[in-house]
C-alpha cells in the first residue's frame, strides 16, 4: 500500500515538471516571436525593406578620392548594363633603374675642399692659412656600376694576394686616375708596363697600411703603363676611374685649395704660373698634352713657342713652404702633389712676359 503511494507522488512530480518546462518553452519562442514582429514593423515604418542584420563583416577603407580641379567639371558615369567581366591585364614590370653610365665630372681637388681665401696680411706679403678642422670627408669606395668603362673596382680579402689588369684608356694622350681605398691591412696600386719585350714595375700610386684607413690620390698616368698590379692583404677595397683631360677642372686665374690634385691647362700660347705650396714634401709638373713628361721642354717632341727658353721650368720639386714661377708652354696638365691631404696651396696663372732682359 505504502509503496504504491510513493510510485503515484513521484509519477505526479515528473509530469508537473514537464508541464511546467513545456510552458516555460512555449512563453520564450512567443516572446522571440514578438520581438522579431516589432524590430520588422519599426523597420518597415522607417521606409526600409531590408532584412534585420545581427553580424557586419569587416571591410576595407575605401581610397580617397582626390579632389577635381578648379573649374573642371566631373561627370558621373552613366548607368550601364553588366557587361560580362573582361580578362584582367597582366599589370606592366617595373624594373630598377640603371645607373648612369657616365662617371661624374672629378672636383678640382682630390683630398679635401677648396680652401677660403686668406685674408690679405698686414705686411702684404704672400701667406698661405692652414687648413682648420677635417678636410678629408670621404663617403664610401665607389664600386663599378654595369656598362661603365674606364672604372676598375675590386675587394680584398684576409689572404695575400695579386690581382693584375689590363688598362683600358679613355680618348686622349693624357689620363688622370682617381684612386679610392680602404683596408684593415694593407693595400697598394702600381703601374705595371708588361710587353713582349719588356717588363717594368713603377712606383706605387697609392698605399695604405693602416687599420681600417680610408686614402684617396688624383695622378696621371702615362700610355707607358699597360697594366695595374693591386696587392693586398687583408679586408678592403679599391677602386680606380680614368679621365680624360679634358674632363677635370682648368686651371685659369686663381686657384686656391688643399692637398694633391691634377688641374688641365687649356690655353695653347705660353703662361707663367705662380705655384705657392706649404708641405713637407711637394711637386708641381706640367705634362704636355702630347702625354709625355719630359724633364725639359725639348724632351718631349713638341715645336718650341717663339720667345719660351729652349729649357723652360716646367716643374718643382720642393719641401716646406716654397714659391716657384713655371712656364708652361702649351696645352697640357698641371700635377701636384703634396705630403698631406691639409697641406694648402695657391696657383695664379698670368700672361708669358717673355724672358726678362739682362741689365
């Protein structure tokens, strides 16, 4: 009796629980129902027919339109009929632009800026005003660029090594080569003339043996030599330009500046040239443009000018601060050089007043 009496409550718990979850049930689908009811009738007040959006996808921004020009009028496009969606065109290559084959124009000085111009001293007597601060700002060993001609660059490692190369010479009797290196160890560059019958090693044109030093020179370079010999040992670069004379800076009027460098002498009738240098060790050299260096002006082939000395003074060779009048008789080039890259100097061409008579 008891146990049919607890058999009939439980039955009666579960089915009320059921009721009440089927209720439960039934008031939350009517309570959606209705709010779905309502969000559609306020959007159809509104004026819109689209369908309620619960989620947006992200969307890229679109570009700016840029602004039309004053007084140009813009036209919207005209609705048209979807045309079937064309092939898409390959987009064109963009390829890197080459480098300029064509070297830049040297600067009238190789080792440093040109230097400001002294103010007159007191005494009025001529004095040259040593360079102040650095005046060797150089940027990095240039490298050879594809197609450029007369340029030779190169990299050297930790082994010790010799690379030889034939020279290849720009137009004209007269070649000036601009040297840049660097190197951890050490590095020099010399001309080489090697032939069938004959073989000659020339002094170096520029060496380094410092760590980590960085040197450029500005010389000439004769036809003579055949070859450069680079020797190296140790992490570093060279490179090496050639010009020709008629690309690098006339020397005309006054010129003043620091350190070593190669000025063209344009004029074909004779001028003296006042050279005032102050260095440890200095040379001025004309060089005809025949692209001989003679020792004297009948060395080197070239008809005499009427009026110059059958042995002019083309060159000097001085050390400390010296002042020397040379004759240069035709076209041609001025090299100087000097110990330091600071070591200042002034040249002034003026007209050949011929040979001063004797008292």
């Amino acid at each position: 009796m008891a146990v049919g009496l607890l058999v009939g409550f439980a039955l009666g718990c579960l089915v009320t629980a059921a009721v009440l979850w089927r209720l439960t049930l039934s008031a939350a689908r009517q309570a959606a129902r209705s709010a779905a009811r309502a969000e559609a009738a306020a959007l159809k007040a509104a004026g819109s027919d689209a369908d309620p959006v619960t989620t947006v996808a992200a969307t890229s921004a679109a570009a700016p339109v840029p602004a039309a020009a004053t007084g140009v009028a813009v036209a919207k496009p005209a609705a048209a009929k979807k045309q079937p969606a064309a092939a898409a065109k390959p987009a064109p290559r963009v390829e890197a632009a080459r480098p300029d084959p064509t070297p830049p124009r040297p600067r009238s000085t190789t080792d440093s800026a040109p230097a400001p111009v002294p103010p007159p001293a007191e005494d009025g007597l001529p004095r040259l005003r040593p360079a102040s601060g650095l005046s060797d700002k150089r940027g990095p060993v240039p490298r050879r660029q594809a197609g450029e001609r007369f340029h030779f660059s190169g990299r050297c490692g930790e082994r010790e090594a010799e690379y030889e190369f034939p020279i290849e010479w720009p137009e004209g009797a007269i070649t000036v080569a601009q040297i840049e290196a660097s190197t951890k160890g050490y590095l020099s560059i010399s001309p080489m003339t090697r032939t069938v019958d004959r073989v000659e090693s020339h002094s170096s044109l520029i060496y380094l043996s410092s760590s980590g030093k960085r040197k450029g020179v500005r010389t000439v370079l004769t036809h003579d030599f055949t070859h450069l010999l680079v020797d190296s040992r140790g992490i570093g670069e060279w490179s090496v330009r050639l010009y020709g004379s008629d690309e690098i800076d006339e020397l005309t009027g006054t010129v003043e500046g620091y350190g070593s460098t190669v000025l063209a002498v344009r004029q074909n009738l004779p001028v003296s040239c006042v050279t005032h240098v102050k260095s440890s060790s200095w040379s001025a050299e004309f060089i005809c443009a025949c692209g001989r260096i003679p020792e004297s002006f009948g060395r080197c082939g070239c008809p005499i000018p009427p009026g110059v000395p059958s042995s002019p003074p083309l060159g000097a060779w001085e050390s400390g601060e010296a002042m020397r009048t040379l004759l240069f008789p035709r076209t041609g080039v001025l090299k100087l050089r000097t110990s330091e890259p600071s070591d200042p100097w002034r040249l002034e061409v003026r007209p050949y007043a011929g040979k001063p008579k004797a008292r």
